[in-house]
C-alpha cells in the first residue's frame, strides 16, 4: 500500500510534463496484475514459437530420428512420455511446443490482416457514406454470406499458394467483414459527434478528421474483437488442415494435432488435451493482454 | 459604426427529406461589425443553429442545401465557395463555439494538443510551437496552471473549464468573427456568467464580430447590441436591443420577455407562450404564429405571412399589428 502511495506521488510529481497517452497507460498498466500475467504467459510462449528447441527435442517429432515409434503408440504419460504418445507414437509434448510456431503465426497475421483490412475499409464507407458506402457493404455482404468452409475450399483449391501464407489469406479473406462492421459502426456514430463537426468547423481536412479525430474514436472494439478472434483463427486453421487444405504434413500446428486426436479421444484424453491446453492459455493470454491495453489506452476508462 | 464584418442576406436553407422539403431558414438576414454582439434568439426548431451552420458551411449537405441568398465574409461570398477554399477560412477568419463543450472535444485526444492542431493546420507550425501558442491561448481564456494541464483530456476538465478550452480552440487564431452557439446552455450559473464574462472580454481584445445564439434573455439583455428573434425559419423582430427590451413590436418576441422571471413579478405562475412551435413541413397558412399568438385576428390567419416592415429606426417587426404591440403596455 504504502509502495503504491509512494509510486503514485513520484509519478505525479514528476507527471505533469511529460505525460503522454503512452506513458499514462503505462503507468496504469504496470499496477495491473492481470497485465503481468498475461506478459509472462506471452513471453513464454513467443519463447515457445521462437525457440522451440529450448523445450523440446525435434528428434522426438519424427521417426526420421528415432521418435514416433509405433510401438508407443497411445501410450499414456509417463516416465517415457511426459505428457504422453499420440497414436503414431510421437511424443505429445514435444509435437505441441513444434506446432507453436505455426498457429501462433497464423493466428496474428489474420488477426492484423483482417483489423487493417476490415477497419480502413470500414472507416471509408463510415465517413463518405452515400455509394462508396452501399458498394463497400454490398461486397461485406457478399464475404459475411460466404459459408466459411465452402468458401475456403474453393480459395484454397483454386490458389497455389501452400502452408501457412494460404491459410492466412483465406482466412483474411473471408473474416474481415466483422472489422469492417464494426469499424463502420463506429464511424458514422463519431462521424454525428459533435467533435467532427468542431473538427470541420476549426478547418481540419477529410483525411486529418478521419484518421485523427473518427479512427482513434471508433477503433477499440475492433482491436477487442482481433485480439479474441485470434484463437478462433487458431481453430478454423485447424479445420482448414482437417480437411486437407490447410498445414500439411510433416508441418504440424494444434489444429493438426487437435483434429487428429478426436478419434482416439475416450482411450487417450491426453492427445487432445495437451495441444488444446495450449491454444487455450494462448488465446487466454491475449485476451487478458487484448482487455487490459484497450482499457489502458481509453482515457475515459482510467481511474 | 465601422465596416461590416459578415453580411447575411436572405439566406434560405432547406431540408430536402422523405417527407417533403422543410424550410428551416427562411430569408434571414443580419450584419455584424467589428466589436459588435449580435444576438440571435429563439426556441429550439427555430433554425438558429442551421443558420449558424450554413455560415460556416458546415451543413450536412444532403439533405440540407442552401436554396438562396448569399452570405458574405469581408465582401467575400461563401454560398458556393469551394471546399478546399472554405476550409482555410473556418477557424482563420471565422469560427464556431459549441453548445456542449464535452461532446465537441475529441475524447481520445488531450485538450492542449487540439488546440495546438489550429497552429499545425493552418499555420504549419512545427509541433514545439503550436504546443507554446496552445498554452499561450489556455492562459488567455483562464485556464489556470495551462502548461500542466496540455495533456489532461477533457473529461478530466471541469465544465467551465471545457467551455473555456473549447473557446481557446476557436478564438486561437483570432478568427475576425466568433459564432457562439448557446455557448452557455451545458452550464451551471456562476459558470455562465464566467464564460460570458471571457467572451466579452476576448471581444474587447480582439474588436471581433460576435453572434451570440441562444434562448437566454438575460444573457442577451447584458451583452447585445442587436437582437434577432427567429421563428419557425423566419425573422420576427430584429433591431437594437433597448429598442427591442423597451418597445417590443412583436407579440412573439413579448411572450419570450414575459416568461422570464424578474424581482418585479408578482407571485403565481409564470406566463409561458402556449403551444409549440409548428413542424416546418406544415406550416400555419398566415403568420406561422398565429396559432400561438394571444392577439391573432382574421387577417393573421390567412394570406400571405407579414412583411417584415420598419417600426422605428433599425427596429423591424414582421407582425400586422406591430404598432399597436409596441403602443400597448409593455411590461418592462
């Protein structure tokens, strides 16, 4: 208690002239435990996807080296298996700190993709509104009734573009509709404000209210929504794999491992459960990060 | 007096919608000068607001549209200037304070840094500078301890305090005419005197044209030095304001100062004009008052609305029966 009065008065002392948007959401942040949660758990696992060796062996991955073993097939864990064998004996914990890496980078580049794509589009259609508004929502549209599957079959069938860069793009393609939406939204609720009015009244351009006055105002609950949807992207990689169009082996990523290991769910639980605990206390880690940033950014919501 | 500073002549604004065309500003005119407070009064609906808009351009436009007459700025036209020309006239020569000081600063942005962006837009000043010129016009309009409160946002602002940074925004490049559209209205009394106060005190400074928009009569009675009543679009009585406060020649203009309260009036209720103003796609045949008026005859219910006709010197009525509302016992 007595630290945090003291850290309040030295940060008020030395505040009022080099306050900043940054330096207040630090400030906020660094008294945030939940944010400190989500950073160890987020170091951790870019350790993961950057270093995975540091973890595991590659060897125990692949028959090639001696790993995979068919005989250890299903095998529970134990001294042998840490976590334990899935049902080509692999080693369970040793696949899942490998298959980081390609869900994590699948995850983060459709979730960037899609909030820079589906926002700058938003933010368009929001501020001009009139035809380049209908013709912008016309083609959202369009992508929103895509059936997801369907739509990334036939994208990823009909273009050569193999592994992860494929995956993103489909993905991209087919989810930044909710960006847009939500950007849009919020557009043309700043775009009523009185401070864009004020904006134009004071002579400010198109581009100066648009990117400086509307998208700092309407842009939070898209950041919300790409940071949450970053483990649905996960997932739906997952789905892509499953059915063949996705990451294809010898690349492994969760989704791989999650939706090779329903079949043998019942006899071994573990094969399912140690790659979905980590795509679990991933996205759980940017959530928390996701919330306590966009809360730390908004000036209305600091205390 | 010296030279007119904005001219507004017969100015027209409609509102083209679904339900047909509505005329929200109906041939208004009026002129200000330097160093001159020009009040414009009225009851919501009443196109104070659309007239100030259409001065600065800032319409929504569709569906409103300017259907006629002219505005001039220093002989300049305005109806029909390009955009890009008009732009480097808001804020420079011509600038608008708003209602609720709270909903007219961005939220996401510190209060300093948008007064510092008058200096980046229209002065190209390096970002040290307009941060010093910022804090220089903070300190202007009173805001205590301005370089330390650069970077607070505006809901860590009290509301005088957000009025007066609003206000610093707009007078920051000592635009030569100042809209004020109910500058006071957000605000608590004290306050309003206050704000008031700075308003008249920039003026002095500066020899700035001031439009005054609202509905206060004892804001107005203080600082105007012409008064015009709007109604449903129209002009009703426009002239100086002792003229107007000693010989109202309007019964509309009369029911507003009649629902003030004063030290004088007796116990009871106060008088209040009945009704509500007409919806602007259906007005009253006659004078749009009619319906409203304690002294409506025949000749107020049909035909063509009044003229709006000289009653004293610069002192005009649009009423049939001005003479006999400004003969008739005035109550103040």
């Amino acid at each position: 208690m007595s630290d945090l009065q003291v850290e309040a008065q030295s940060a008020q002392a030395a505040g009022p002239e080099s306050r900043t948007v940054a330096a207040d959401a630090w400030y906020q942040l660094r008294r945030n435990w939940v944010f400190w949660v989500s950073i160890v758990l987020i170091v951790g696992i870019s350790a993961i996807v950057l270093f995975p060796g540091l973890f595991a062996s590659e060897d125990a991955t692949t028959s090639l080296t001696g790993g995979c073993q068919l005989e250890d097939s299903l095998e529970g864990p134990g001294d042998k298996f840490l976590l334990g064998a899935d049902q080509q004996g692999c080693d369970v914990y040793s696949l899942s700190i490998y298959s980081a890496r390609t869900s994590v980078t699948v995850g983060l580049l459709t979730a960037i993709g899609t909030t820079l794509i589906g926002s700058l589009l938003g933010l368009l259609a929001g501020f001009y509104g009139g035809k380049s508004d209908s013709i912008l929502s016309g083609v959202t549209s369009v992508f929103l009734g895509l059936p997801f599957v369907l739509g990334a079959v036939v994208l990823l069938s009909s273009i050569d573009l193999p592994g992860v860069w494929g995956v993103v793009l489909a993905l991209t393609l087919l989810s930044w509709a909710t960006a847009f939406r939500l950007v849009r939204a919020k557009t043309m609720e700043a775009k009523g404000q009185d401070y864009t009015l004020a904006a134009r009244a004071l002579g400010a351009k198109d581009l100066r209210i648009m990117f400086r006055h509307i998208l700092p105002n309407a842009i939070g609950p898209s950041i919300v929504v790409a940071v949450i949807s970053l483990g649905v992207f996960i997932g739906a990689e997952a789905t892509l794999s499953y059915l063949g169009l996705g990451i294809q082996p010898p690349d492994t990523s969760w989704g791989v491992m999650i939706s090779e290991a329903q079949n043998a769910f019942f006899t071994a639980p573990w094969v399912l459960m140690v790659p979905a605990g980590f795509l679990t206390v991933t996205v759980l880690a940017f959530i928390l990060l996701g919330e306590t940033v966009s809360d730390a950014l908004d000036p209305k919501l600091r205390k | 007096m010296a030279t007119e500073l904005l001219r507004v002549e017969d100015l027209q604004v409609e509102f083209v919608t679904r339900d047909g065309v509505a005329r929200a500003v109906n041939s208004v005119s009026f002129s200000v000068a330097p160093g001159e407070t020009v009040a414009v009064l009225g009851e919501s609906g009443s196109g104070k607001s659309v007239t100030a808009q259409a001065i600065m351009g800032i319409l929504d436009t569709p569906p409103a549209r300017i259907a006629g007459g002219s505005i001039q700025l220093l002989g300049r036209e305005l109806v029909g200037l390009p955009e890009d020309q008009y732009r480097t006239i808001r804020g420079e020569q011509i600038a608008m304070i708003f209602q609720d000081a709270l909903s007219a600063l961005n939220p996401v942005t510190a209060v300093g840094k948008q007064i510092a962006e008058m200096f980046r837009i229209h002065r190209d000043a390096s970002k040290k500078d307009a941060k010093d010129h910022a804090i220089q016009v903070m300190t202007q309009v009173g805001i205590p301890a301005a370089a330390s409160r650069y970077d607070s946002y505006p809901h860590e602002f009290s509301g005088g305090m957000r009025q007066r940074a609003m206000i610093a925004m707009m007078i920051a490049l000592k635009p030569q005419v100042l809209i004020a559209d109910e500058p006071t209205t957000a605000l608590d009394v004290t306050i309003q005197a206050q704000i008031i106060e700075l308003l008249q005190q920039l003026q002095s400074e500066t020899d700035m044209g001031l439009i005054l928009i609202t509905h206060d009569l004892g804001v107005v009675a203080e600082v105007a030095d012409h008064i015009t009543v709007m109604y449903a679009g129209r002009t009703m009585e426009e002239g100086p304001v002792d003229e107007i406060y000693r010989s109202t020649a309007h019964p509309y203009t009369r029911g507003l100062l009649q629902s003030i309260p004063t030290i004088h009036s007796a116990e009871g209720r106060l008088p209040a004009i009945p009704g509500l103003p007409p919806s602007l796609f259906a007005l009253p045949e006659g004078c749009a008052f009619h319906p409203r008026c304690p002294i409506s005859q025949d000749q107020c219910r049909q035909g063509a609305a009044p003229d709006l006709v000289e009653v004293a010197d610069r002192h005009r009525s649009r009423c049939w029966y001005a003479e006999e509302v400004m003969c008739s016992d005035n109550l103040r």
